[in-house]
C-alpha cells in the first residue's frame, strides 16, 4: 500500500519497475519510468500526454489502487510542517491542465464518439429485426406443415396441369430459341466464333430435328436454313483454314519474316503452337488404351473459345479452333481430304504470290541503280567465287529463297499443327468411344501422314531451284546414277494441262458482274466472304488444273535472275537451312533418298562445279597483285574498317572467304582449297613487302612505282626505315605501353624504357648530323606507311577470324582426320610470342557497325591441321613484323625529324639579339609544320592508339636535344633567352594537339633550364643554395659559359651585324677570369650535393 505522505518521487506499489530503488532519490527530478507514453497514449494527444506526464513525475501517488482522496484533500488543507498547502495551486493548475485536455480531445473527437454510437444503435436494431424475421419464418413453416398434412385431392390436378403448362412453356421457348438461332450463327461468324457458332449450329439440328420438333411443320423452314448454315460453316472453317495455313492473312506476316539482307539463316520465329500432350507420334490409336489418366489427357486440355479475342491474330489459336469447329459439325475426314486435294495448288500459288512480292520489291529498289551496281560488281563482287551474278541480282535470289523458305516453314508448321489436332481429336473420340461404345458413330477416319503434306513441298521448291541451276538445254545427271534411274532435266516433266486461262486479260465488266452476283448470294445466306474480296486471291479468271495429273505445278513460274551453275552457291545456304527446319519440324524425314535435295546438289557440285574454280582463282589472285592501282584506298574500305585499306588486301581477303564459304558448303579437295589460300598470302606479303621498301627508299617520289620487281638490298632507305628494323631498337619500341595497348601504363617503366630508346637512337645516330636526304618529306608517302600498317594489321586480322572459328567434323580432310586426336588440340599454349601477338590483332579493332551481323553467303572458316597451320602461323607472323616495321618508321620518321631541326635550330640560329623577337625559330615553325603534317597523315590512316605510340616519349626527345645542344649555341643574351622561350612555348602548344599533357609538362623542364641565364652567375648559384641542384653539372656548366659568353665563335659580320665590344681581347680575358671563378663556385656547391 502507498503512502500519501511520501515524496513524489518514491513509490512502494509492486506493479513498478525494481529499478526504481536503486536509484538515488533527487526531489522534483523527473522520471520517464513511472510514464511511458508509447504504451499508454495513442494517438496525437500532445495537451494530455504533457498533464499525465506531470501527474507521473509530481503526483504518481494518486494513481494507486489503494489511492484515499480525503487523506489529500486534508493533507491540502493543512498548513502544518506536515501538510501540503504548499502545493494546493500546482494541484488547481494541474487540475486545470487535465479539464481543458479533455475538452481539447471531446471537441476534436466528438464526432467519432457520436458515430460509434450511432452505429451501435444501428447494429442492435438489425439484430432485433433478424430476430423478428426468424420467428416470422418458423411461424409460416409451421403453418405449412399444418396445411400440407390435410388430405386435399384437388393439389394432385393442379400439380398436373402444372407440368403440362411448364413442357407447353419450354417448348416455345425452344421455338423462340429456335427461331432466333439463324441470326445467332450469323452473328458468331461475323465475328468469326466459329467453334460456338458450330457448337450452337450443331446443337440447333439435334433439337429441331427431335421427335417432338419433327412433329411441328413450322419448323420446317428453320431446319431448312439450319442445314444451309451448316454447309456455308463448313466452307467458311475451310476457307479460313486454308487462309491461316498458307500466310494469306494479312495479320500471317508473323509468321514468317521477309529477306533481310545479309541473312545467313533463317529467323526463329517467337509464335509457336502450343505443345499437346500426347503419346509417340506414330501412335494410330489402334490398340485401345491402356492407361486411364492418357484416356482422359487429350479431353481434359480442349481450348476454350475466347469472344474478347481476336482470332486472327494468333493463327495457331485459330487453327485449333477452326480443327474442334470441325469435329463439332463431324466433318474431320472431309476436311483432311480438302487439305490433300488443295495443298499443290495452294504452293504453286503460294510460290508466284512470292516472286511477285520479290519482283516488285526489288523493281522499287534498284530501278534507279542500275548503273551503279554495275559498276560495283567489277570492282568488289568480281573477286567473289560464290557470286555468279551480281549483288542485285543474287540479293533478288536470296530474296526469294529467304522469304520462301520463312513462308514455307511456316506452311509446313502449320500443317504439322493441324495432323497434331486431328490426330488428337481422334485421341478423344477414341476414348470417348471406348468408354461408351453404343454412344455416337464408330471413328474409322484416318489422319494423314506428313509426308504425304512434304512430298507435293519438296517437288515444287526442288522445280524452282532447278530452273535457276540449268538452262532448258542443259541436264544434271548423277554421277552414280545408271541407265535406269531417274535423270534430271533442266525443266519440270510437264503434265498434260487440260486447258489455262491464265493469259486471259483482265475484264472489268465481267469482274463487276462477278462481284455482283457474290455479294447477292452472300447477302441471302447471311454471311462474310473471308478474303475473297482480296486482289491477292481473285483466281476465278485464273489457270485451271487437272487434279488428276502428275502434279499440281504443271505451269512454270516466272524467272528472276539467269539460270547459272554458280547460283548454287547462293541456292545452297538457304536450301541447307530450310531442310534442316523440316528436320525441326519432322524429326523423322530423311533427305538421303534418291529424290532428295542433298543428292541434287551434290551431283551438280561435283560434275560442274569444282573443275571450274582452280582456274578462276588464280586469275582472280593475278588481277588483284599485280598492277600500278593494288594498294590505293578501297571504294567501300567503311564496309569493312573505319581506315582506308588497299583495294588488294579486300579483294583478296574476299577470294580467301569465298575460298573458305566454298570449301564450307562443299568440302571437297579441301587441301587444294588451302593450297590456294597460301598462294594469295603469299603473292600480297611480297607485293606488301616491295611497297614498303618502294616507299622509304631515298630520293623516290610517291608516284614511283616499280613496274618491275627491285631487289630490296640494293634499294638505300632512309634514317627511320633503316631503324625501324634494328633489333636492338625494336625490342625497346615493342614494350612500348601504347603499342602492347596496356591499360594502365607504369609510369616509371615508360620513363625509364623512352630514356632507353632516346640513347640507342643517339648511337645509331653516331654523333653524326642528320641530312635532308635521310629524312621522308612527302606526306603521301607518310599516309602511305600508315596505310599499309593499318591494311597488314586488318589482313591479319581477317585471316585469325578465320582460322579462330570452330571447326566443323565435316570439313576435316580424310588425312587430317587420321591425326585428329593429335592435331585438334587447342595449340594456343605452344605459340610462339610472334604468333601470340598476331593473334592479338584479331581481337584489338572492332568491326564496323554495318556488318557486324553475319553478312556472307555461308559461315566462313578456315580450317588447319599439322604442318599446313604452322606454315601458316609464320607466314602471317612475317605479316606481323612487316606491318610493325610501318608503324616504328613512322614513329622514327617524327623523331628524326625533330632531331634534324633542333640541332639546326640550335646550331645555326642566333640567339644574341639586340631587340626581342615575337617568333619562334624559323627551323622550330618547320618542325611544327611537320609534325602536324605527319599527325594529319597518321590520324587518316591509324587509331588514336597509334597515333599516341607514333609521338609518346616525343617530349622528352625535345627536352633532351634543347639541353644537350646548348653548348653549341654560339652567343646568347636575354632576347635570345626569351625567342628559346618562344621555341619552347610554341613547341609545346604544337605537342598539346596530339601528346598527353601529362608529358608536355616536361617542357617546362627546359624553359626554367633556359631561363637561369636571366638569374646571372651569383642568382644562379644563389639558386643552387637555397633549393638544391635541379640539372646536372655540365647542365649548369653549359649556362654559365653562356652567361660568361665564353662559348661565342668568329662569325661572319654579314651574318651577324650585332654591335661588339671596342676591345674584345680584354672582354674575353675577363669572361674567361669571371668564368673560371665562378665555375669553382659551382664545382664546390655541386660536389656538397653530390656527396
């Protein structure tokens, strides 16, 4: 119990926290442990939550149980030592507090009080009126039961009247249901839900055609167009069939994808039917069933009509729809038989709706182009093996092929879909027939296998590619094929063709009275023409054919391009992938027969083809090497680099790939194949190699051109020609950051390996000076070295493309294939280095965008086993190392030219000038000049990349050169000091254009060097003292005779009209005195540091 009498702060009550007394007791002192709002307040009760946090600290005691107020209210009233009447007001305040918190929550709050307790009333008055409903309820049924118990004959009279009136009722409601059925099935095949239109059709008939209905003559004419509607269904789910089978919907070009240039297979298309779960395909359904669950699978998974959905566009979903329309009006085997008896007819037609597509297309495209492509075709197509036409026309080709095939597929899907419905529809119905044999007909129809839907395929497409693989006069026959098999003629065996109408003109009354007389009868029987209105599909004036005689396709189709033995290169690809999508689609079919396509081609291959090539590749290979033009800039070089390349390396990198695709698609002789690629690298690295030396060769003019090969050992290159191919200095160059492509260069190791290069070029050099004839001035000759590194480079590149594709078992040679298990390791860790870093190329320069699909005819590759590879390996290692020669002689050619002109500049200008000069040294404005030039020559020609390896460490050189040749400055004074400045400067703002500024700042290491000759001897030594010695020695030794004019030589006075002492004996003897002490000075300040 607590006492009232006990400070505010101490409470004995047993619900408190025990760490209240253990607490030090501080009177007044707050506690937040006897009051935790998060617990007790809810809500935003700031008002209220502050009061009760008082009465906590200040009054706690009056929230005890055991809490007696008259023992407070005297304790307030008494004035006593022991009383509290001290603290009467602060219980008035907090009183006050309390009553205005509560009315401040009442006036916020009232509104949900008197909700509550409306609702509350509400809640009771419903209670109260269930429960009066309740006993009402039990009232009646007792009332009914007393009712019911009464022995009452008229209920039994009444209770037949009753049903009478219900079957009266029910059978007008079925001829009211009746009647309105015609306008129902109209209205579900104008929104072509055919199933429920067949459903309610079907479903019709049954009911009108019951006895009770046959009974009623009324009906006579609703059975009548009942019968019509169910005919014009039938055909209506026929046509539509045949429109979704054979892409004559507009909403079909989902399906199938039109020929996209440069394809190299066919697209998959993302719309697939949906896959049934079914027993083996060649499962007949003529054992019965055994398992229960696979009884009841196939009637399980029928596709529900959707009325939202629009049918035609998912054709799949419409085919199923259109298969269950079917087996709804029991017309599965009549539909099967249209399918057959359509199918040749519907490809012919399917065939000439492409070609015309194909033939309009490429009309619109290339009308206006004409002359263009033939120009083309001379110069870039003409070293393609595998293209006997033109591009236009083997793209018309392609066209046709691609976009056939797509549509072919497509077909051939989809009539293997609809075998898979009608084969699962006689699933069901077997079942359902097993279960219930006395319900409905017995199932005898068959479903058609799909080589009877290939077979009539096969034909027409094997027709069309025969009329563009020989002319009428010419026959492919089998190489193995005897007396009595089959011989291939250049057309198609013609039937016997009752009669055509085909080249009948168009006549336009008569198609007016036609479309007339179909929009009455459509009109009368109430329903939609699908596509017949279609110009694409208005044959009634067509070709008329014997369904009786060898084949539907007797008339032959147009021709696009020229029948050519070549074409089959372009046939090949796109007839190899199609028959594998028929493998997709058919597993089972088999293309080794006698009839097949592979056997086709493969004869004309081997009898036609192959004695051709050997012969047209080596004039191709004479016509591209040899020739004034071979290394000038390819037309489209863009099609293949962002750099121009040399019309030679494309066009024999095209022979090679043509090689390549044509070993590919018929690997016959493939080391004959092989033999020839070597050829062609071998006649391009000598022609490259003649150009390079033709081209550094001294006193020889871009336009030189050899017209018979020179021996390259008499030919005398130039200073950097001459060094690029010093082994000492190209083992320094190729660990070069920017030439190894390094991502994050050392830089400490660049520092220390151009300090490097700079001494060994010094002793190549040979303390010589450089003439004017060592050095290459012609810019074209520049951008040419550029060039032919960037075509070697590329070259390579193209050749590690092709030898880096997998290989595929059917191009190994039968002696290739004896060492298989020892050659077709991956060979790549017993590369030598030379022939690692010329496979590096082949991964270092992207493709360009535009062809970075697979563009060629077929996937191109390069296979290499044993000797042959290593032969190659160090043919294309010598491309490597001549390509980089190209590369360090135009690095060398900057850095000997720098070194030519600022030893002129240094040694010949005049640097002692009565009045300042505003401009650089005149060899300093030529230096710029060139190394500008040959910067625009390597930009057209190379990468960045290269372009930051042709100038890195250039800086440096400068700096080294203007600090070395100083002693060779005749006199100096500060005008001088400040045109070296100028040299300095402007060197240095050239540099910025295409050096890193991170090395153009050691330019400043020369200015300051230059500029301690303003300081004098004592500011210079003065320098020394206080911030260290930043040159060396002889640096500094060099300055101070310069100060000292101790260096100055006897010039002709014509040359340098400067003013001169009166007396210069004394001035020299002076210098010389000043300079000798003040060189001590150095040398004892310089030797305190060196130690």
């Amino acid at each position: 119990m607590s006492n009232p009498f006990l400070p505010s702060g101490i409470s004995i009550s047993a619900n408190r926290n025990n760490t209240i007394h253990r607490q030090r007791y501080i009177k007044r002192q707050p506690s937040i442990e006897h009051y935790e709002p998060s617990e007790e307040v809810q809500g935003d009760f700031s008002e209220f939550e502050a009061v009760l946090r008082e009465i906590h600290e200040g009054w706690s005691f009056m929230l005890d149980d055991d809490f007696d107020p008259v023992t407070l209210t005297m304790k307030l009233m008494d004035d006593s030592s022991v009383g509290r009447k001290k603290d009467y007001k602060a219980f008035q305040r907090i009183l006050h507090k309390l009553d205005m918190a509560l009315k401040t929550i009442v006036n916020d709050y009232y509104k949900g009080f008197n909700n509550s307790i409306g609702t509350f009333g509400g809640v009771l008055q419903y209670i109260n009126d269930s429960s009066f409903r309740a006993q009402q309820m039990k009232n009646n049924l007792t009332k009914c039961k007393e009712q019911l118990l009464e022995k009452r004959t008229d209920l039994l009279n009444l209770w037949y009247k009753s049903q009478q009136y219900k079957e009266m009722l029910n059978i007008l409601e079925t001829i009211d249901e009746l009647r309105t059925t015609p306008d129902k099935a109209d209205a579900f095949m104008e929104s072509k839900q055919l199933l429920g239109a067949a459903k309610l059709i079907v479903n019709s008939i049954k009911m009108v055609t019951s006895k009770e209905m046959l009974q009623i003559g009324a009906l006579d004419d609703i059975r009548r167009r009942l019968a019509v509607q169910k005919n014009v269904l039938f055909d209506m789910l026929v046509e539509e069939l045949h429109t979704l089978l054979y892409l004559k919907n507009i909403h079909s070009e989902n399906r199938w994808r039109p020929y996209n240039p440069r394809q190299q297979d066919l697209p998959e298309i993302p719309i697939k039917p949906r896959v049934f779960k079914e027993s083996s395909y060649n499962d007949h359904f003529e054992g019965g069933y055994t398992n229960v669950d696979d009884m009841f699978a196939a009637e399980n998974d029928i596709l529900a009509e959707d009325p939202e959905k629009d049918p035609d566009t998912d054709a799949y979903y419409f085919m199923e729809i259109i298969m269950e329309a079917f087996q709804v009006l029991d017309e599965i085997p009549s539909v099967l038989e249209t399918i057959q008896e359509r199918l040749p007819i519907e490809i012919h037609s399917l065939v000439d709706k492409t070609i015309a597509e194909v033939e309009k297309r490429h009309l619109n495209q290339w009308l206006n182009t004409t002359k263009l492509s033939e120009r083309n075709k001379d110069e870039s197509d003409m070293y393609c093996l595998d293209k006997a036409n033109s591009e236009a026309k083997n793209e018309i080709l392609k066209d046709l092929l691609w976009t056939l095939f797509s549509k072919l597929e497509s077909v051939l899907r989809g009539h293997r879909f609809v075998e898979a419905c009608a084969r699962r529809i006689k699933k069901r119905l077997l079942a359902a027939q097993l279960l219930n044999p006395e319900d409905g007909p017995t199932v005898n129809f068959s479903v058609y296998h799909f080589h009877e839907i290939w077979r009539p395929v096969q034909t027409e497409v094997r027709s069309l590619l025969q009329d563009y693989l020989t002319n009428q006069d010419q026959a492919i026959v089998s190489v193995d094929s005897n007396t009595t098999k089959k011989t291939y003629r250049g057309k198609r065996d013609k039937p016997k063709q009752l009669f055509s109408f085909a080249e009948v003109s168009q006549n336009p009354e008569l198609d007016e009275s036609y479309d007339a007389l179909k929009k009455k009868l459509f009109n009368s029987f109430k329903r939609q023409a699908t596509n017949a209105d279609s110009a694409g599909n208005r044959s009634y004036h067509g070709i008329t054919i014997d369904k009786y005689a060898n084949d539907m396709s007797s008339k032959g189709h147009k021709i696009l391009v020229k029948p050519d033995a070549y074409n089959v290169s372009v046939l090949l690809k796109p007839t190899l992938c199609f028959l594998q999508r028929v493998k997709e689609v058919f597993p089972s079919y088999d293309d080794s027969s006698e009839e097949g396509f592979g056997s086709f081609l493969d004869d004309f291959a081997i009898n036609v083809f192959l004695p051709q090539i050997e012969e047209k590749v080596m004039q191709l290979i004479q016509h591209a090497t040899v020739g004034l033009d071979s290394f000038q800039d390819a037309r489209d070089y863009r099609d293949y680099s962002r750099y121009p390349i040399a019309k030679s390396a494309v066009a024999l990198i095209s022979v090679v790939q043509s090689l390549c695709r044509t070993m590919h698609n018929m690997p016959f002789h493939i080391d004959e194949y092989l033999r020839l690629i070597e050829i062609v690298l071998l006649k391009f690295y000598e022609k490259a190699y003649q150009r390079f030396y033709s081209t550094v060769a001294r006193g020889s003019s871009y336009s030189d051109e050899p017209r018979e090969p020179r021996n390259t050992t008499d030919v005398t290159v130039s200073t950097s020609g001459d060094w690029a191919q010093d082994e000492s200095l190209v083992g320094l160059l190729a660990q070069n950051p920017f030439f190894n492509d390094e991502a994050e260069p050392d830089d400490e190791f660049t520092k220390a390996l151009n300090q490097a290069e700079i001494t060994m070029e010094l002793k190549l050099k040979n303390d010589r000076l450089l003439t004017a004839d060592e050095l290459i001035f012609d810019s074209k000759k520049l951008t040419s070295l550029g060039r032919l590194y960037h075509t070697l480079k590329w070259f390579v590149r193209e050749i590690w493309d092709l030898r880096s594709s997998k290989l595929s078992m059917a191009m190994v040679s039968s002696k290739s294939a004896h060492h298989k298990d020892h050659d077709s390791t991956d060979d790549s860790e017993d590369d030598t280095p030379e022939v690692k870093n010329s496979k590096r190329w082949s991964s270092q320069e992207p493709r360009p965008v535009s062809i970075a699909t697979e563009e060629d005819i077929v996937p191109v590759l390069l296979p290499l086993r044993g000797e042959i590879a290593k032969r190659f390996d160090a043919l294309l290692t010598t491309y490597q190392q001549l390509a980089e020669t190209c590369l360090f002689t135009l690095r060398l050619e900057g850095r000997c030219h720098t070194m030519y002109y600022l030893e002129m500049a240094m040694r010949e200008g005049n640097y002692r000038l009565e009045d300042e000069t505003f401009e650089p040294d005149p060899y300093v404005i030529t230096l710029n000049s060139d190394l500008m030039e040959l910067d625009d020559c390597i930009i057209s020609s190379l990468p960045p990349k290269d372009e930051a390896f042709a100038f890195d460490g250039l800086p440096g050189l400068i700096v080294y050169i203007l600090m070395t040749e100083a002693t060779y400055i005749k006199r100096l004074n500060n005008n001088g000091v400040q045109k070296m400045i100028r040299n300095i400067l402007a060197l240095q703002q050239n540099l910025s254009n295409f050096v890193p500024l991170s090395q153009c700042s050691i330019m400043e290491r020369a200015r300051e060097y230059y500029q301690l000759y303003t300081l004098g001897s004592e500011g210079m030594i003065r320098s020394i003292q206080e911030n260290g010695p930043q040159f060396t020695f002889d640096e500094y030794r060099v300055i101070l005779g310069l100060i000292h004019d101790i260096n100055k030589e006897q010039v002709d006075e014509s040359r340098s009209p400067t003013a001169t002492s009166p007396n210069p004996d004394s001035n020299r003897q002076s210098n010389s005195s000043n300079y000798s002490e003040w060189l001590l000075k150095l040398d004892d300040i310089m030797a305190d540091y060196e130690t």
